[in-house]
C-alpha cells in the first residue's frame, strides 16, 4: 500500500562528501514530482533538534548538482545520544508538519535516523554519503569516488617530486577505520605499499620489501597510508624506514582536500539514483531502511544491518601490489 507524505525533511549528517548536493536536489525534485512538500534541515541533527528549517522547491535546488559540501551544512550532533535531544528533536518535527524524512549521512548518521524512527511516528530513510566508503549494503557511497580521484591527482603530482629527488614519500590518506580509499589510490597510483586498518603490517616487512625494490633499481618510492593503520602515526613509520634504511623520507597528509571539491560524474550519478530511490522507498513502504546500490541493482538495507556487518575491502589488491611494483 503506498504510503501518503504531505512534508518530508531532508538533512546532512556526520562529515560532508561531494555529491551530497546532488541528492539534495533529486530528493527535493523527485518529492515535488509527488506533490510532496519539502523542508530542509540545516545543520544537520543539530538543526532539527533547534528547529533550524527551510523551505526547498524544485528552483531552490538549481544549480547545486556540481557543488561540494552540502548547502544545507552538517554537524556532529552529541545530543542525539540523550533522550532529550531526541525528543526536542521529534517535537521539532511535530510542529513543523514533518512525516517522513532523509537522512544523508554515514553509521553514526543511520544511528540517530534509526532512534528518531522507532521513538516517534514519523517515518526515516537513510542515504549513504561518506567518503569512506564503509557502509554495509551499498557497493559505493556517495563522495567516494571523488575523494580517489582528489587524493590520485595529488599523488601523481607528488611521484614527481619523489623521483626528482630520489626519496620514499608516505603519503596519508583519510579513513579512520576503513582502507577503502588507501586501497584504491594506492592501486591506481601505482604504490609500492598500502597500509590500512584492516591488516596489521609489521614496519621491518615494509622496510625489507623496500630494500628489495632499491636493489631491483628503484630510486623513489610512494607508499598509501591510511589514517587508521594499525602500525603507528605515518610520521613515526617515515621516521623509523628513514632510521633503517639511510633514504631520505617525507611524509604528505592529503586531510580534507579530499572531502572539497566538485562530485565526479559517478557520484552525480549515485546521488541521483539513491535520491529518488529514498523518496520512492518512503513511498512504498521502505521507511527504516538505507537505500543502497549493488552490482548496479537497487537494495533496501535495514538500518540495524547498515551497521552491525561489517563492508571488507577487496583484499585482492594486496596480492597484485607484488606484481605490480616490480
């Protein structure tokens, strides 16, 4: 049975991704194509729990699809852990005539989505938008694609540098407790070495596999370090390889370029799609749910799964590094 949504609220959460825009946009277009009203909700959770409300249109949402951040702005929001929060929040939502609402976000983001819905009537949807591309039930989160392509142009300008002064390069790339973005730039930057969360790498088998690519003639070295790692600060690590091996080291933290910066065509794409689809799966009885794409079909993940599995990286990768840097 098709459920009936007069005004639906749509925020940002949790840390900004490229393209968020772009499922503002067709969230807000796909409700009017219903003849759904829609509020926007600034500054994320934060903003609804203030009642920080805006009214969008179809021509409110012009011109955005190419923006980074997220015009309606994010927050991490340290009340939506307090029942208080939650109900300041829910009689925000109550006032103002809200029914349904999407929440674009990451883990922490679907958390919050996933209290309001079951302590209130109004129905939730979630969409994944998070550089780090760790959401269980979606091949590919919004924003990540275009985080690779930022950190690999950086990356290719520093191999430059690095084989004009014969020098290792560690070069630090974001993802606190996934290696989806180290693994990627690593692989199509053509990285000696990717250190990640996932693996715990001992720093002696890094500074052997090292030696030997001096002794097959190498003279510089790039070498993808997520933030996370398990093996120590990436300062430390450029610190101890330059101790053991009398080669000069430097260390390049990448940080929040690569959350900046206008979406890649494919997270325009993704957006889009996961947009409408959020709208449509409110409509159809998908409320409580995280839209999410796989092998190019559309899924309906529950909230609670979005979290409690656990996304793994393709550990294949790490078996054609050895081929690959020769």
């Amino acid at each position: 049975m098709k459920r009936t949504i007069k005004k639906l609220g749509v925020l940002t959460s949790g840390g900004d991704a490229p393209g968020m825009n772009a499922a503002i946009r067709a969230i807000v277009r796909c409700a009017s194509y219903h003849d759904i009203d829609v509020i926007g909700i600034k500054r994320g959770f934060a903003g609804l729990i203030n009642g920080e409300f805006i009214r969008l249109n179809r021509r409110s949402v012009a011109n955005i699809i190419q923006k980074g951040g997220t015009f309606l702005e994010t927050s991490r929001c340290s009340e939506m852990f307090t029942v208080e929060g939650r109900k300041k929040a829910i009689d925000a939502m109550k006032e103002e005539g809200i029914d349904a609402c999407v929440v674009i976000g990451g883990e922490g983001s679907f958390k919050g989505a996933a209290a309001l819905s079951e302590e209130s009537d109004v129905d939730f949807i979630g969409v994944p938008g998070t550089i780090d591309n760790d959401i269980w039930g979606t091949d590919y989160t919004i924003g990540f694609n275009t985080a690779v392509n930022t950190a690999l142009d950086a990356i290719d300008r520093i191999r430059d540098t690095a084989s004009a002064f014969d020098r290792i390069f560690f070069v630090e790339v974001m993802g606190r407790k996934s290696g989806f973005i180290a693994l990627e730039v690593g692989l199509a930057g053509g990285a000696e070495q990717i250190i990640v969360p996932e693996i715990k790498m001992d720093i002696e088998d890094l500074c052997q596999n090292l030696r030997e690519s001096f002794r097959r003639g190498k003279k510089s070295s790039i070498i993808v370090v997520a933030e996370g790692n398990q093996m120590e600060d990436t300062i430390n690590i450029a610190k101890y390889v330059e101790m053991r091996l009398k080669v000069e080291c430097r260390v390049c933290t990448l940080g929040h370029i690569q959350r900046g910066g206008s979406p890649s065509a494919n997270d325009r794409i993704l957006a889009s799609t996961l947009g409408i689809a959020a709208v449509e799966g409110l409509l159809n009885g998908k409320a409580g749910h995280a839209v999410g794409e796989i092998k190019n079909e559309l899924v309906y993940t529950p909230f609670k799964e979005t979290w409690e599995n656990k996304k793994k990286i393709d550990e294949r990768y790490f078996k054609f590094l050895p081929v690959l840097s020769i």
